[in-house]
C-alpha cells in the first residue's frame, strides 16, 4: 500500500521513504558498483544536455572509477550509471512507496550531479518515472507539455524539447534524501542540483500495455514464411485473416520481469555509495 505523501505541490505524487526503503536503493546501487565491467559498460556523461560519452578516457587497472568521477564532477559534468541492479527489495520499496506494481519495474539508473548543473534539457520518457533521492538538495520543473502515452518505438527527438522552444512551468519543487516521486509518462521535465551536488537514482516502471500484444502478433507473422509470400490482394487478406483467427491469446511476460531475479552478481563492494558521495565536490 501506498504511504502518505510527503511535502508536495499540487498535482505531484511524492512520498517519503523510511530507512527500509532507503537501504533497499542503496544496496541496489552498491550491488553494482561492485561490479566494476558492468560499470565500465554503462556509464555516460552529460554536462547541460550534451552527451560527452564518447570522449571519455577509461584506465585499464582496478580503482579507475572514483578518481574519474572525482575529475568529472569537478568539472560540472553529470554521471549517470545505466542499468543499476534490479534487485527484489528496491522493486518492492516502490511497490509499498507508489502504489506501483513491483514487476513494473524494469530499470534503475543512477545520477550523480556536481551543484548547481542541469545534467539534461527538458525531455520526457516513454514510461512512468519514480525518482528515490538519495543525497543532496535538488530543484525539479514539470512543464505544461506532455506527450500521450509515448512509446520507445517514437522518434527520440519527439522526447526531447526543442531549445528554440518556451515551456510554461507546471509545478517547481524541491527534493532532499528520502523523497521518492512520480514523473508521469509523456510529462516533459528538468532538474538542477543545489549545494554540494546531489544523487538520485531514476527507476523506469511499465506494464503491459495492448499494443505489446499486436506488436507480437505482428513478429510472429514475420517469422511464418506465408505470411511474407507474394500474393493477390484477396487472398493476401485471406491468409492474415486465417493466421489471425488460428493466434490464441497469450500471457505476455512484464517487461524484465525483474522482481523475479537478481541482475547484478552478488560480489563484495568494490566502490560503495558513500565513496560517490566522497567524490562530489564541497563548497
């Protein structure tokens, strides 16, 4: 069940999370900085908006990560670390947060932002975001402009605001440790951190949804070498019609279905969550 929602503007669902929820997210994150090639695989770079990725320079030997991020975030540059373990205990602290299904869950990312610095422009995502702020004080804008229902398959710029582009701000807020919130689907937004930096991990919730269904249909078709042939437009539309008909409704698994299962390996910590927090910047 859902818990109270904290301090919160109008038309924001924010809940405030207890030590068990916050120790969940936590052990997510160092799950995976434990694992120092997964790490290495997913770690992306942005300083306002501009994905400095590919210019990134990564030492060979072990111990290569908190002297980057040191580097990075005094140079104003946000870090993100992409696919954070899904681990059960941080899908279910969601569930009993939001209200959320935990097996909606399907991916956490972690942002590790230097003060004063907004990471991205204003953008949306194609599914629900809960965001669990972990250190720090933050700024978050919802702006008046959201997509309906979005899906992965649109074009990604449609997800991103234009620069040349005047967005009325929606709702303007303040998020410290604790505060768990939910960015809707489609809702375009931005953030900037205050004081000494701030973390927070951005965890994608999805169900399934009907068109999952169709898009199945449609790869199943593909795969059956009838379904591809050449023919008249009357019997063209007779064999889809006979597939179709010969189809039985089918289970679709959630996406990841990650409650099910650990995705990171359970190694001693290598790199902690606190050693993050030592590599920000102060004053």
């Amino acid at each position: 069940m859902a818990q109270t929602p904290a301090k919160a503007p109008t038309g924001v669902d924010m809940f405030r999370a207890g030590a068990a929820e916050t120790a969940a997210f936590i052990a997510a994150v160092n799950r995976t900085l434990a694992d120092e090639a997964h790490v290495r695989t997913n770690l992306a770079v942005f300083k306002e908006g501009v994905n400095l990725t590919s210019r990134l320079a990564i030492a060979r030997e072990s111990g290569w990560l908190k002297p980057l991020l040191r580097d990075l975030l005094g140079q104003g540059v946000s870090v993100v670390v992409n696919e954070i373990g899904l681990i059960e205990a941080s899908c279910r602290a969601v569930e009993r947060l939001t209200g959320i299904p935990a097996n909606w869950v399907f991916q956490h990312n972690l942002y590790v932002t230097p003060r004063e610095i907004q990471g991205f422009v204003p953008h949306c995502d194609p599914h629900i975001v809960v965001v669990a702020h972990l250190y720090g004080r933050k700024e978050w804008i919802f702006y008046d402009k959201a997509l309906d229902n979005p899906v992965i398959t649109d074009n990604r710029s449609v997800l991103v605001a234009d620069p040349k582009e005047s967005l009325r701000v929606l709702h303007r807020f303040m998020v410290t440790p604790g505060d768990v919130f939910i960015i809707p689907r489609g809702r375009f937004h931005a953030a900037c951190a205050h004081d000494g930096g701030s973390v927070h991990i951005a965890i994608g919730c999805a169900g399934v949804r009907p068109v999952d269904h169709i898009w199945a249909t449609a790869s199943e078709a593909m795969n059956r070498s009838l379904m591809r042939a050449d023919m008249g437009p009357a019997d063209a539309l007779q064999a889809a019609k006979t597939f179709l008909k010969g189809m039985n409704a089918r289970d679709f698994t959630l996406p990841r279905n990650p409650a099910a299962r650990v995705t990171v390996p359970d190694v001693p910590d290598r790199l902690s969550f606190e050693e993050v927090l030592d590599a920000l910047p102060r004053g």
